[in-house]
C-alpha cells in the first residue's frame, strides 16, 4: 500500500471495513451515475477538513467516512460479480456490466482487470490499458480500498489476493513471457508506487534477478528506470539468493559492458 498521512490512515481503515455484500443496489452492474465523482470529492473534502488529524476532527470526518461507506458498497459488489463471472469464464456477463459501467474510471480498472481474467486472449488489450498516467495509477491503487477490510480481504471472488496485487502479478507475468510493453508499464508503475506497493513492486523486480537474468540484461534499458533499482539487493532475503544472482550475472557478462556494471553494482549493494 502506498504511504498514508496521518489524517488519510482513519480514512482507509474505514473505506476498508465496508462489508462485501452491502451493496444497496439489487443489480451491481448498475454503478449510480456521479458515482466516482462523489468519491473524490468526499475523499478531497476528508483531506481538507481531517488535516491536522483524525482525532482532532473526529465528528466531521466520521460523517464524511459514513457517506463514503455508502459509495464503496456499489463498487464491493461490482468487483464481485465481475471476478465471479470472469472466474466462471462467463465473458458475456463481463462485457454487459463493463458496458453499463463504462462511465466511471474506477470501474472501468475492474473491467479491464475481469477481461483479461474471463480471456487471457484479451492480454494485449489488457497491457494496452493499463494503467499509465499519475492520475490513472492514483484510481488504479484505491482497488485495495475496495478488496480489504480491517477483518482481512472482503471481496474474494477475485481469489486469495486484493485487486491490486492481482491486476500486477497478471502484468508482471506477462512481462516476464516477454511482453515488453508489459515490463514497460510495470516499471513505470513502480515510479509512482510508495510504501507496501513500492515494497510488493520491489519483490517482483527482485525475482527477475534471480530467476529471469537474462531478460535483466536484455531489457536493462528499461528496468534501470524502476528510481529504486539501485537497492535490489535490499530485497534478496539472505546471501544465499544474493549470491544466486551474482552468479547469474557473472555468467551472462563474460564481455564487460555499462549494462553489466550497472547490475552487478546493484545486485552487489549490501543488504539491510
């Protein structure tokens, strides 16, 4: 998750307590219209009025939380329905709620994430959406205000993981396939990260060290973008694997070449 304020942490805490099947609409699919717009404005007006904190302004902000209650049940359910239908191959169902919802950008990240699940022939659709610009990225991160809750993951048709961490380890795979416009919307993911998404991004990254060198050295142009690649060896959990990923290299850069000291300064770093 990305790094919370002090005034923005009881916000999120209660955005993630909201019960799954809460939602007050009989059909999910049916996403009021203004719907997102009045997210935002509940979420801004929580950041103005609950700057000094949550405690100081603990009336007003718990007004503010209970109308934002109400927003995110619409948005628990569609998430549902639509990891329900997609995990059921039911393609048909996907396409008629994504159609009704096309209106609000936060559904439409659900929708691009339940196409690619319903039919894996949609990745390069699903690359081509994905999340790219701040803006975008900032709708994208609030998936995992509507997947948890303070009891633990709510929305679990979706599987054992919140929508975030889906929605990468679908790029991600891809990425490591070869899809290079999916590695290139993974590391430019990872400049706009903070906190435990930047930490979950890092874990990813680190793998591909250890376990994908080669793609390292081919796509290094693009990885050295990820700002927090020079601390790589932070995420190797003990020498051993450290160790592993010097070999790897070690193998790889028989001919010495920029890209070959820029990894092997990074992966050689000491740990924490």
């Amino acid at each position: 998750m990305m790094k919370l304020t002090t005034c923005a942490l009881p916000l999120f805490l209660f955005l993630m307590s909201v019960p799954a099947h809460a939602a007050t609409t009989t059909d999910p699919c049916a996403l009021p219209i203004g719907l997102f717009a009045r997210r935002q404005a509940l979420k801004q007006q929580y950041s103005e009025q609950v700057r000094s904190g949550y405690l100081s302004h603990k009336e007003a902000a718990d007004h503010i939380l209970a109308q934002l209650t109400v927003v995110d049940q619409h948005y628990r359910a569609l998430l549902s329905t639509l990891c329900g239908a997609a995990s059921d191959g039911d393609a048909d169902v996907v396409d008629r709620c994504c159609g009704e919802t096309d209106h609000d950008p936060l559904a439409g990240e659900m929708c691009n994430l339940a196409h690619y699940l319903a039919d894996e022939r949609e990745a390069k659709h699903f690359v081509q959406n994905f999340p790219e610009t701040p803006q975008k990225i900032a709708i994208f991160w609030d998936l995992d205000e509507v997947s948890y809750g303070r009891q633990g993951l709510l929305v679990k048709e979706c599987g054992p993981i919140g929508g975030v961490d889906l929605y990468v380890d679908k790029l991600f795979n891809l990425a490591v396939l070869g899809d290079q416009q999916a590695l290139e919307k993974f590391v430019n993911l990872t400049q706009h990260a903070e906190g435990e998404f930047a930490e979950g991004l890092g874990e990813r990254m680190k793998r591909l060290f250890v376990e994908n060198p080669r793609l390292v050295l081919e796509q290094w142009s693009v990885i050295r973008r990820d700002p927090h690649i020079q601390y790589v060896a932070s995420d190797f959990v003990d020498d051993n694997e450290q160790a592993t990923a010097e070999r790897n290299f070690h193998k790889l850069c028989i001919r010495p070449s920029q890209a070959c000291a820029e990894i092997e300064r990074a992966i050689s770093a000491p740990r924490d």
